[in-house]
C-alpha cells in the first residue's frame, strides 16, 4: 500500500497540487488525484489537501513540513506510476 494512503503522522502540515485541467502534460498527476484522493483524505483526514487548476500550469506538488520547511516536486508528463513514487519522496523528505 502507498505511504500516501497511510497515515502520514505528523511531520507535514500540508499537500497543494497544482495541475492544468487539459493539458497532456498534467494528465498523470490529474488521474492519480482522482483516483487516489478520496483514500489518501481517508488516511489523513486532518491534513489539508489543496487541489489547484490553473489552465496552462505546470504540474506539480508541494509539500509543507515541520517549521515552515517546504519541498516541491515537479510532475510533467509523469505517469501515475512515478507520481506514486515520486510522492512518497516527497513526503519522506522531511
């Protein structure tokens, strides 16, 4: 099972994904979303998980930590295969 679909303790504060509605580019990270958001929310329902779409915008991700520290991850033209990887890194890098 994902690490994202497990509690994700108490080390990140917040989730915002950003991605355009129609662009190819955006596709893996909009069809992870929808499919995974709903047991990911289920698992961590007290994380705030920030969905942004922006016609034109680069897919990617950001991860808020402990005091104030933040990491982004890029997602162009991933499939959701390596937005599942690419995100459990993202949330281990605390």
């Amino acid at each position: 099972m994902s690490a994202l679909r497990s509690s994700l303790g108490k080390g990140i504060k917040e989730l915002r994904v950003h991605f355009c509605q129609t662009s190819p580019a955006s596709n893996g990270l909009r069809q992870y979303i929808a499919q995974n958001y709903t047991a990911i929310k289920k698992a961590n329902p007290e994380l705030p998980i920030l969905i942004r779409e922006a016609n034109g915008v680069e897919a990617r991700v950001f991860a808020r930590f402990d005091k104030g520290v933040e990491r982004k991850a890029i997602f162009q033209n991933a499939s959701t295969q390596d937005v599942e990887k690419m995100l459990e890194q993202l949330v281990k890098s605390a």
